[in-house]
C-alpha cells in the first residue's frame, strides 16, 4: 500500500481530464507529469490540472518523479504503451478497453509479468462504493442465485464524428467504447467467463458497430442481455434478476449523485442504496485503489485475470457480427 502516488499522464483528451480531476480529490494521488504529442497540449493541460509538461509520451516515462502511468490513449495504443510503461518500471492504470483483441493483451501482459509492475485496467465502476455493495449483496445471496441480467449502455454521437471511435480499423463502435462496460458487469456478477457470447450490431457505412445488442451465457444457465451504441441513446442501467428478488441500478456505469441502487426481495420493503458520488470522485476512487494494491501488483477490483477474459469475450461477441479491427495484432 502506498499512502501517496506520483502519477504521470499520457495524451490530454477528455478522459485524461477526467482522471486528472480525480486526482485532486483523491487522497493519495498527486499528479506530476503529462505527456502528450505537442508540448503546447501538454502545457494548456497542466495549467488547469499540474504536473509539468511533455511534447512527448517518452519524456513522462522518463521522469524520476512519476511511480504510475494513466494511460488515456486510443485503444489501438495501449499494447504498445503497455509495454512501454512496464519496461520503463511503472505502475499502470491502462484506459479501456485493454487492448484490441486477445493477442495484443496476452502480448503487453507478458511484459507486465516480466517486469513485476502493476497493472489494472482501468474500469472505473468497479472502484465505486456502489459497485463494491452490490458485489456484497450478491455474495450474501439477498436476492438468491442470480439467473437473468439485463444493461444497457450508448449516446449518441453525431454522424459525422470524427473521433477515433468512429475509426473501425482503430478499434470504434459501440462494443468497444461502451458495451465493452456491460460485458464487464455481467461477468462480475455471474462470477465467471461466459460459455457462449453471441452480437447482433448495425455496421454502418464506416464500417464500425453503431449500435447492437448482445447475449453471454454462462455455467448455471445465467444469462445476460445488453445494449450498446455510439449513436444511439440508451437508457443506461442494469438489471439483475435472482432466485429471491432483483437489484436494480439506475447508473451502473458512473454512479453518480443521486442515482440509486434498489433491492426488491418479494415479501419485503424495497431497499435503497444512495451511493452516488461525483464525476471527480470516482476517479479518485480509481487512483486509490491503485495505491492501495501497488504492493500486490494487481487490484482485486480489476485483476490480470479478469482483463484477459474481458479481452477474450470481446474478441468471441466480435466474431458472431464480423467485427474486425485491420490495425490490430492476427486481424
């Protein structure tokens, strides 16, 4: 465990942002050094947020001063800046999704393992209070076995976006960007990888999923149901139907103030759950947790394991759409 963490950044988008305002209210983050393709971006980012400034993404790495790395780059970066950060001896919180498919995990895990750093990806969800109370009501049975699960996740970006997303050889869509959120909950709650995974995806002209639907089973008869999309409202919630009852959680995903958990046990009063917590504080729960598990190499949040068979299901769901990513590694 460490009582304070010297983080280094890199890219200065919007997520980066986010992160980067979570430090400030995290209670042993402290950000120290951003990196980014120009120096100018760099510098306008630490004027809001700190740290010093990098016209590149090596220069954070070589940084005595940074302990841990965010890396807040495209999908189609994080295999190689993976390896990167654990060569150059970092601890590190890799956005997701991990990487693009199975091989390119398997890949930068390999360096990880060998260079005996920290790795989690970074699902920040699963380091909410919120998420961390309904994984204690599941395991204490409230609502008996779990049998049936329903998410959703999806917005809607204008047609003509031009971000990376939007890039189908560069890993866009709906599955990756946001479904990739539902997957994982499902197998949090099911406690296990899923026999069967199947994706029905509307693939626009640009060739990414713009919005589809998807179905994991799993050992025990479990199933769960979800929906996703980039140009595409959804509801954004999730559903979990047991033997005894059912939780429902009206922001799965963010958690935010004021979005409640409820647990409805039949011959029971509904219980409420109001664990909302600001945008800033869920990703200072996030940095803590890695500060937290440092010593232990991987967070019981998000652990090695857990990414390796989020990658595998996503690469199963892409397969039954025809999902393919050209700049991916065996695509």
């Amino acid at each position: 465990m460490a009582d304070s963490l010297n983080w280094g950044i890199l890219a200065t988008g919007g997520i980066a942002r986010q992160f980067a305002a979570g430090l400030k209210v995290s209670k042993t983050g402290r950000l120290v050094a951003v990196g980014s393709r120009t120096l100018e971006s760099a510098s306008s980012f630490c004027e809001k947020f700190g740290g010093k400034p990098y016209g590149s993404y090596e220069d954070v790495l070589a940084d005595p001063e940074v302990q841990a790395i965010y890396i807040a780059l495209p999908h189609h970066m994080h295999m190689e800046w993976t390896i990167r950060c654990a060569q150059a001896g970092k601890a590190i919180l890799c956005e997701k999704p991990f990487t693009l498919n199975t091989a390119e995990a398997e890949k930068a895990l390999a360096a990880v393992k060998e260079a005996g750093v920290f790795f989690m990806e970074a699902f920040m969800y699963r380091c909410a209070p919120q998420t961390l109370k309904l994984k204690e009501l599941l395991d204490s049975g409230v609502i008996g076995k779990p049998e049936m699960m329903n998410a959703e996740f999806g917005f809607h970006a204008s047609e003509d976006w031009t971000n990376f997303r939007g890039v189908a050889a560069l890993g866009g869509g709906g599955l990756m960007d946001v479904g990739t959120y539902c997957v994982s909950l499902g197998r949090l709650v099911a406690g296990a990888e899923p026999e069967s995974a199947t994706y029905s995806a509307i693939i626009n002209e640009k060739g990414y999923d713009a919005s589809g639907s998807g179905c994991l089973r799993f050992p025990g008869g479990f199933t769960m149901h979800f929906g996703t999309g980039v140009h595409l409202d959804l509801k954004n919630d999730a559903r979990i139907y047991g033997s005894k009852g059912w939780i429902e959680i009206e922001n799965p995903w963010k958690c935010s103030k004021g979005s409640k958990m409820t647990v409805r046990v039949k011959g029971a009063e509904p219980e409420v759950y109001d664990l909302g917590i600001t945008n800033d504080e869920l990703y200072g729960y996030e940095a803590d947790a890695v500060a937290a598990f440092i010593d232990a190499r991987e967070c019981p949040y998000v652990t090695v394991a857990d990414t390796v068979g989020q990658m595998r299901t996503l690469d199963t769901l892409r397969a039954t759409t025809g999902l393919r990513f050209e700049s991916a590694l065996g695509e």
